[in-house]
C-alpha cells in the first residue's frame, strides 16, 4: 500500500494560494485544511476508481444511467470467458484481437 504525504495547511494560506495547495493534491498529497490550528476540513485526490468511471463516460465507452451498478466493482467478467477475474478475461480478449 503507498502511503501518501500529509500536509497541513491553515485556510488563510488556501485562500491566498489556492493553486499551489491544488497542485499538492494533484501530486497525490492530502492536505488538512486547518483554522485556528483546528481541522476542518481535508482535501484529497478522487477515488481511482471514481476517476476512471468519470473518464469511460467522457470517452462514451458506458452509459451512466444504463451501466451502474455500483461502480466498477460491480462488473462482471464477460460471458464465455474462463475465468472470473476480470484481469483474466481482459487478457483472453486481448489475445482473440491479435489472433485476428
């Protein structure tokens, strides 16, 4: 498991640069948003799995309202396949494309 750096950051520093603590987090940091040396609030980057959802219905490839049933997690491997992992369906399907 890879364990992400933490930052803390009062707000007033947020306010006035907003941008670099974003880039922070685009970097893979959580950053503690503090006030008065209390936490109130914590910023992170999107789930992986939320974010490669969001990228397959910007690409078309699923229909948001028709595909979801829970996310990526509650697909199934492809009927006909060998196995029930999806990484092993994934290969067998690629190996049937190069065979063409």
């Amino acid at each position: 498991m890879v364990e992400r750096m933490t930052v803390r950051v009062p707000i007033r520093r947020l306010q006035r640069h907003a941008s670099e603590v974003i880039a922070q987090v685009e970097a893979g940091q959580r950053v503690e948003i503090t006030r008065n040396g209390v936490l109130v609030a914590v910023l992170s980057a999107p789930d992986p799995e939320v974010a490669a959802w969001e990228k397959l219905i910007a690409s078309g490839a699923v229909d948001p309202d028709e595909d979801r049933i829970g996310g990526l997690a509650g697909w199934r491997t492809p009927r006909g396949t060998s196995s029930n992992r999806l990484t092993d369906a994934l290969h067998e399907l690629r190996d049937d494309e190069s065979e063409r």
